[in-house]
C-alpha cells in the first residue's frame, strides 16, 4: 500500500462513502485508487473518482441488480458497469460536483472492465492489479465453499490479467498472476486428497482465507 497525502474534498468524501457503505470489498476499491496513483501519479480528478468506485452498485442491492451467470459474463459486465455509473454519478450530483466531472466519471466507470481509451485502460489496469493483489482469498474461499468450480476461477484470473492494456501494469500484474494461479493449483492439489477422519470440512475452513 502507498502513502497517501491530503486529498481533494470530493475524493476524501467518495472514499468515506465507499468505506460507509461496502464493508465486503471495500479494501478492492481503496487499493485501485493506490494503484492508479502508482501506474499513472497526477490523473486527473475524474479518473481517480472512477477507479475508487468503479463497482459501488454492489454496495447497493436491488431489484435492477444485474446477476453473475459466470466468473467472466460480458453480458454481467455491461449492466454491472453501467448500473455503478449510474449510483456513483446521482450520488455524485448529490455531493454538489459539477456535471461536466460527473459525466467525466460515468463514462469512465461504464468501460472500467475493459477500458478503450488512454485514461479508461488506467483505470481498468488498477482494478486488475488490485484484484491480483486483494481478492484471490476470496476466490479461493469460494472454491473451498464449493460455489464456484476451479477451472472457472482459472479463467477468471487468467482474464483479469489478459484485459489489461497498459504495458507497464501488465509487467507488475504478472508476477501476481503467477502467484494466484500457483495458490490455485495448491488449493486443487488439496481438495483432491483424501479426507482424513475428524478433519474439519472444507467449507469450515473458509474463514483462514483472507477475504479481502
């Protein structure tokens, strides 16, 4: 994690709402904006407000909720990507930013998956390194649980390193994908032992993955 200084009003405002309202995966949205200031330092303000709340939709379940039919849904991307834009920009007006910033951050928000464009390829690299780096646990745990199969958390992982664009963030993100997929091959290595009597059940061990 990097040091951070005094930030902005409205990037300090949208980092308390973030913390105040997504407890689950928070650290995921906190990190990218880390990650941005490491691969691109002095993005404008509009970049920064979209990496550090690009999926804020999951903070807010209801009914126009897009669901996930696999770890790498296109369809589940799209309304996921759009919906966060959305309650990031009425939350943004809310807070008083000026619509041309709000539209700036909206469009942004609605690529974050996969970028097209200087700036958007920024912000879609930080979530990917973020991801490399927070939510592999999760993932893993998930496996354990037994909701998600490990060939589609493979794809997953191989995916959220191949969408980046950016050269130099696919040269720290690799490393990290290396290490996922070692930790993946371990997990399935593990669950295809035997299990010894009086051992706890998979799914009991959930909680020594860090589900960050």
């Amino acid at each position: 994690m990097l040091a951070r200084g005094a930030e902005p009003p409205l990037v300090e405002a949208a980092r308390n709402w973030v913390l105040e309202n997504y407890p689950y995966n928070s650290y995921h949205l906190l990190n990218s904006l880390e990650w941005l200031d490491r691969i691109a330092p002095g993005s404008r303000e509009a970049v920064r407000l979209a990496t550090l709340t690009h999926d804020m939709e999951r903070a807010f379940p209801g009914p126009d909720q897009p669901r996930l039919k696999s770890l790498v849904d296109a369809e589940y991307h799209a309304l996921h990507s759009a919906r966060s834009a959305r309650i990031v920009g009425q939350w943004l007006r809310l807070s008083g930013a000026p619509e041309p910033l709000v539209a700036d951050v909206e469009a942004l928000i609605r690529v974050h998956e996969d970028g097209g464009w200087p700036e958007a390829n920024m912000v879609q690299a930080a979530d990917s390194l973020s991801f490399l780096e927070c939510n592999i646990g999760l993932f893993l745990g998930r496996v354990r649980e037994g909701k998600w199969a490990l060939a589609d958390v493979r794809l997953k992982f191989q995916y959220s390193y191949d969408r980046i664009q950016v050269p130099h963030a696919r040269e720290l993100a690799e490393p990290m994908l290396r290490v996922a997929l070692d930790r993946l091959s371990a997990l399935e290595a593990e669950l295809s032992q035997p299990q010894s009597p009086g051992s706890a059940p998979a799914a009991d061990r959930v909680n020594e993955i860090r589900m960050a």
